[in-house]
C-alpha cells in the first residue's frame, strides 16, 4: 500500500491555486488512496460521504475535479457511479477525463479486544461486502450484512456505536489502523482471490480541461491506461423494442417495427469497443435501456509527463487547472472522432452522447 498518511492526503492545504478534487471519504477509503496515487500533492481533497455527492460536487461546480469507484475485478461495476452515468447532465456537465486502477486488500476489522467468534454484524460498502463474501460464508456465516456509504463509514459506525460496536466488525483498507485509534485488524486479505483490482474514473467539468499532474508520488500498484479511451451513452430508439410495454393494458401491446438496433448502432461508430454495460433507463418505457459503451482511441501520444498533449499548448486557469489555448491537439483530435462517432448513431437513428475523453 502507498498510501502517504504523514501528508494527510493534502487535505488542510488551501491554495486557490490548488484544484480540489471531490472523492468518496472519509479520509483512508479506497478512493482517497486512489486519489492520492493519481494526484499526490497535486489538489486539495475533499470528502464527500457518498458516490452521488462526489458527481454532484463535480456537477455543481464545488470541485471541478472528482473520483469515482468505476468497476472492480472480483465483483463487477459499482451501481451508484453507473447511476451517476444514467443522469442527463453527465455528458453536458459533468465527464470522464481519466481512469485510474489500484489493489484492493480488505482486511476484517474490529474494536480492539472483540474476537472473531463475537462478530455478530458487518458492515461495509457494499463492494466490499460482495468481494468477501466467501471468506464471510466460511468464518461469519450467521452474521447480518450492514452496508455503509464507504468502507470507512463502517469503520466509523462500529467505533461510534455504544451498544453494538463490540459485537460488530468492518471490512476496509488497513490504512483504518493508522488513522483510527481503537480498532485493530483481526485478518488481513479476506477478499475472495488475492488478485483483486477497482478501477476508478476520473471525474471533470469539462473535456478540454488539463487535469493537474502528480508531482509527488508514484505508485506501483496503480496503473494509469497508456491509451485513449472514449466513454459513450447510447439508447436505441424505442420503435426497435422487442418487448411489450408492460405499462400497457394487454390490448395496447406492439411490439417494434423494425428501425436501428443496438448491434447496427455500435457498428456505425467505427470504434474498438472494449467494453458494454447496460443500465435501465428510468421514466421511459418498460426494460428501456441505456448502454455505457468504453472505445479505445490507440496509444497516447502526448509529451513524457503522461498528461499534457502539447506542453504549450495548456496556460493555467484561475481554478489551478491548465486549459487548451493552443491548435488542435491529440486529445481535441480524439474528442472530434468521438463526437463524429455519435453523430453517426444519431444519424443511424439512436441516442448518442459522449460521456468521457482521456
Ligand atoms: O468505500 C470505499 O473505500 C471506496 O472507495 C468505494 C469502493 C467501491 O465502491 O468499489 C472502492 C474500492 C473497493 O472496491 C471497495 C469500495
């Protein structure tokens, strides 16, 4: 684990020259340790107690940079940043500008002196709970499952409740030990395979805003996709729904007519597409679908920092974040082929809009 306890993740600095960057707190979750790996002392941290709030600083405008839990390798995509995904003004307000990926060991966790055979509740993020699962079935298998904003938020509960803080437990990071006095680590790697990664999406106002750099720290367990990578929402029209519309009377139902489907429509964007993941589109008709496509844009081309397309190219702005003034660049080029890719759905006769560039 890298994480830098002795700087407290930068979080009482207050430059206005400093962006702040929204995460899912409190301070020692998986998401500030992810933070820190991307940014170092490159931004101001400020928690946010759940996934939506983290969008909504971004969306509001409070921080004009933020991190959300995106997928994780044992338990699959995080829902709540999926829903963030589903609201209009993600793609208008609010976009995807980076990705970032780190380890994730979840240890059990307890107020000190409580034994395993004492755990009567666990509580944690619902991730958290969902890649412990085995571990919980064979050591714990009688306790009820409590889900908290955050894996630190659990951590919290068990210290702040008088009456069931010694018959309950925690999954988080063991960084919680070093931050929490009280508690302690009963077993360390209790997800279900050692091999466990999240990935995480870096979160901004605006696809032309250069993200601040890490000048601080390097991680080696982070990883930072090399490549281009394009986020898009798609939905397809609802004349080609095979399924009757449930909030019909019998009588009323129709089924589709022909128009686009969902495989001609990713076919028109010309793309290499790395992955697809589907979500119910709410206030529309029955099992209408929205669908979160990633496209992979070939390998970055910018300068040996990682971050910047050209240098030059970037003056900074007075939120501390560096804005394109310069000619076209690599990743304007690349966020024109994605809006022509969209238009080309458009045409095709579905909705598209672009969700993230980086
Ligand atoms: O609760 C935290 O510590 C988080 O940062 C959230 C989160 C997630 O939503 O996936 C992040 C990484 C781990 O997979 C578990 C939980």
């Amino acid at each position: 684990m890298t994480i830098l306890l002795n700087s407290d993740f930068a979080s009482h600095r207050s430059s206005p020259a400093v962006a702040e960057l929204a995460f899912l707190g409190p301070k020692g979750t998986y998401s500030h340790q992810a933070a820190y790996d991307r940014f170092g002392e490159g931004v101001r941290y400020v928690g946010r107690p759940t996934i939506t709030d983290v969008y909504e600083s971004v969306r509001s405008g409070e921080c004009p940079v933020g991190l959300i839990p995106q997928e994780n390798s044992i338990h699959g995509i995080v829902i709540e940043s999926y829903d963030a995904l589903r609201v209009p003004d993600f793609g208008s307000k609010v976009f995807v500008r980076g990705e970032v990926t780190i380890k994730i060991q979840h240890c059990l966790i307890t107020r000190k002196g409580v034994a395993l055979q004492d755990v009567k509740r666990i509580l944690s993020h619902e991730q958290a709970l969902g890649q412990c699962g085995r571990f919980i079935k064979s050591h714990l298998k009688d306790a009820v499952l409590v889900k908290t904003p955050s894996t630190v938020a659990g951590v919290e509960a068990i210290l702040n409740d008088e009456r069931e803080g010694r018959s309950s437990a925690a999954i988080a990071s063991s960084v919680c030990e070093r931050l929490f006095d009280g508690i302690q680590v009963l077993q360390k790697g209790i997800q279900d395979q050692a091999s466990n990664f999240t990935r995480f999406y870096v979160l901004a106002r605006s696809v032309d805003w250069q993200l601040p750099s890490n000048p601080t720290s390097f991680s080696p367990w982070s990883y930072e996709s090399p490549r281009n990578k394009g986020l898009l929402r798609i939905r397809v029209s609802e004349t080609c729904d095979p399924l009757p519309d449930f909030t019909h009377s019998r009588s009323q139902v129709t089924h589709g007519t022909g128009g686009s489907d969902l495989a001609s429509l990713l076919s028109v964007l010309g793309l290499p597409i790395c992955r697809l993941d589907r979500r119910p589109l709410l206030g529309a008709k029955t099992f209408t679908n929205l669908y979160i496509v990633e496209v992979d844009g070939g390998e970055q081309s910018f300068d040996s920092a990682g971050s910047s397309p050209i240098a030059s190219d970037i003056a900074m702005g007075p939120d501390g974040l560096g804005r394109w003034v310069g000619g076209a660049t690599d990743l304007e080029m690349w966020a024109l082929r994605l809006r022509e890719a969209t238009g080309r759905v458009v045409e095709a006769g579905g909705d598209a809009e672009v969700l993230g560039c980086w």
